[in-house]
C-alpha cells in the first residue's frame, strides 16, 4: 500500500506491505525501508534497516528470504532487486513508465505498469512474457497468487476501464486462462488466497466483495460490506486457512467475512451472523432483519441484496480515510487481524473464530521508531563491482534472451548470491 504526491498524508505516510504469507512487515520510508518480524503480536522485531537510501515508493520482500525488490519516487521507472543481508545489488530494470505495483512468488517477478504487465524469471530475472496494452490502471490494481498444488501461479488484473472485468493468466504456461465478469463497476482489489484456488475481489463502489474459483470463474461468494455508505476499498486478504477474509477500506470498519455456507453465492437466503449490520444502523437495521425474514417474496434484485454474507467480524479502527492493508495470521495459537497504516503504526486485534462480533484491540507498534529485539544495519545496497551498473530495459527484453547469470537458490532462503546477466 503505497502513497502519492496527491495523498493528503503523503507528508506523513509511509509504504506498508505484508510479505506473501503474512511472516513480516515491509515498511518504506523516505529514507529507506525496514523489515518486522511478526511472530510476536507483543514485541515487534525490526530483522533489517536499509540505512539511508531514497524515498521508497514500493517494495516487495519474497517470502522470508533476503531477496527483495523495490522502487524509490525519484527513480519511479527503475526496479532494483536486493540482497538486503549483504547489502548487495542484483539487478535492476528501467521500464517505459513509472512502476505502479510489484509482485512476487517463487517463481515470478511481476512488474505492473499503468498500461502493461511485464512478467519475469524469478531465476535469473529474464523477461519472459509482456502483456501490453492493457485497459488503463492507474492504481496498479494486480494481485499474484503465491503457490498452488498443481504447480501453476496465476496473475489478476483489470479487463476493463469501465466494468470490473478481471482477467487471469497463467504464468508459468505464459498464456491468458479466463476472464471473470466480477462487477459493474472498475475494479479497486484484489486478492488470492494461499493456494491460488479462490480469488477475491471489490469493485470501485466498495459494497460488495466476491469470490470466484480460479478454475472455472464460478463465483463461489458473495458478501456485501455494508448498505449504509460506499467506500474506497484498500485491502483484501484471506486466512491461511482461507475460511476468512478481511477488508480494509477508507472507513473506520475492517470487515471480516466467514466463508461458509451462509455466505456461498447459491444461498437464495443466508441468515444474518454475529455482527451483521454492525455499520447500518437505525431504522436501516431494523428494516434489514425484518426484510431478511421474508426475503423470498422480495423482487429478486432486491432480495439478493439480502442474501449476502454479511460481515462475521469487525474491528473499529480510530481513524478512517488512511490507506491500510490487512493480514489474518494465526500468532501465539490465536486468530490475529493486523491492520499496517500508511501513517506509520501497525494495529493488532483479536479474532474469535467462534463467535465473531467485535474484534478486541490488543495492541498498537509504531513502526518508525526504535523497537526492541534484534537489528541488522547495513548500508544502501551496491551494485556488484565486476559487474558495473547493470540497469537493462525492460522493454527491450526478449523473452528467449539467453542468460549467463547463474541461478537463484530460492529454496535456500539465506543465500541470494549477486548476479550480472545481458539482455539481447
């Protein structure tokens, strides 16, 4: 979750993002980024300080590894891939426009401009696929599914400047699989759950999220947000399990929906659950239970409104209107909702997975100041010195260019050696 020259709180804000499981905090600031452990809801434990560098407009870590990728404002066309331990420089990417989102898995780097997707080699950072001329997404809304059980990652973008049309490709066959008429409206998220199976998604208006399955494009889920109010959805994320899902939007609520029959698309009439209609209140309350009870001699577009998931969960945040993103993470054996704002805190609730209703606030970590627990200062990462300023473009790149870098050892995460290749 990044912020803009426009953003009233880009005086203030910083660059939040969760890793792909939910293990770590990215947090970039106008003088580099750090990386907290999250294994601890108590003690938040910075594990890296990049020491002074430029302004961090993104950055992505993979996994837990030392491989990381970022883009700073003044250089906003330019991807540098790190190795953070050892201050060491990879590679790095000029592209045509400024880098709007990065994503990564073990298996691809992604790089989302504002009218095309360029899709790497995680190996050896060859350009192996570009999709060009794109509808326009100006917010860089993409989302990258991490692993799944068939060995196929998959990648989500907007079809359509005008519809919430989502588009699915593969990318390790390197072909487009299916597109989903997901909204009426532009898309504004997205989001995979942990095998790639379910991918979640809101639209522009904000009121109602969906679930499709990525194999087919059934939509599985539908939950509707709130009646009361639209509203800028910032973040969706699911549970490891992914029987839950959170989303975070410019309102003081983050919404967690359970993923259950009471929630699946094909219920003609699914009940209210603990905590529904917690953000419609009044006479919108009560009118929603009474309808509820009869909504099958409703008008079926009225009546469908009220057979939607409603919220399982909620957890009321003290401000609104600041760009968030959200995390589900099992830590100390209980359900936890991380909330990291892009004005510098990270905000800790407790789930009950049982019963619902409202989450208890448990703690809140400011993420720009010293925290206890141990540090690793290195300076600003340095290109490597055989290999000379290694900035390639990659809209030059061949997708069948021949490569002499040698091959990232992803499977260990602690060994991310430099590497210098060509580009034909």
């Amino acid at each position: 979750m990044s912020y803009s020259e426009n953003d009233p709180f880009s005086q203030q804000s910083v660059f939040v993002n969760f890793n792909q499981d939910f293990t770590s905090l990215a947090v970039g600031t106008k003088t580099g980024y750090r990386f907290f452990a999250l294994n601890n809801v108590d003690r938040l434990e910075q594990i890296h300080h990049s020491g002074e560098q430029e302004d961090i407009a993104l950055i992505e870590r993979l996994f837990n590894s030392s491989l990381v990728a970022f883009v700073s404002l003044p250089s906003s066309r330019k991807l540098k891939v790190c190795h953070f331990k050892r201050g060491k420089e990879i590679t790095n990417f000029s592209y045509s426009n400024a880098i709007l989102a990065v994503k990564l898995n073990r298996s691809r780097v992604v790089v989302c401009l504002e009218e095309s997707l360029y899709i790497h080699n995680i190996q050896d950072m060859r350009v192996l696929h570009t999709i060009r001329d794109t509808p326009a997404n100006p917010k860089g809304v993409c989302a990258l599914s991490t692993a799944s059980d068939r060995g196929v990652t998959y990648l989500a973008y907007p079809g359509s400047t005008s519809m919430g049309e989502i588009q699915i490709f593969d990318t390790e066959n390197l072909c487009a699989k299916i597109m989903i008429p997901a909204h009426n409206s532009p898309l504004a998220a997205l989001a995979f759950n942990t095998n790639g199976s379910l991918l979640a998604s809101a639209s522009e208006k904000g009121t109602v999220i969906r679930v499709f399955s990525v194999t087919d494009g059934t939509r599985i889920y539908e939950l509707r947000r709130g009646l009361k109010r639209c509203a800028t959805i910032y973040s969706l994320a699911f549970n490891a399990e992914s029987t839950l899902l959170a989303c975070a939007s410019n309102t003081e609520t983050v919404h967690i929906f359970k993923l259950d029959e009471n929630s699946a698309s094909s219920t003609a009439s699914a009940q209210p659950t603990v905590g529904s209609f917690q953000e419609d209140a009044g006479w919108m309350n009560m009118f929603g239970k009474a309808l509820m009870s009869g909504s099958s001699y409703l008008p079926f577009a009225v009546s469908d409104v009220f057979a939607q998931g409603r919220s399982f969960a909620t957890a009321k945040l003290t401000f609104s209107g600041i760009p968030s993103v959200v995390a589900l993470s099992t830590i100390d054996r209980q359900c936890r909702l991380l909330v990291a704002s892009t004005n510098g805190f990270l905000y800790v609730y407790n789930v009950n997975v049982e019963q619902g209703g409202d989450c208890s606030f448990w703690r809140q970590h400011n993420l720009l100041e010293g925290v206890s627990g141990s540090e690793t200062t290195v300076g600003a990462p340095t290109t490597p010195s055989s290999g000379g300023d290694q900035i390639q473009d990659a809209s030059k790149a061949s997708p069948n260019s021949p490569s002499s870098a040698n091959s990232l050892r992803l499977q260990d995460d602690a060994e991310f050696p430099p590497m210098s290749h060509g580009v034909e």
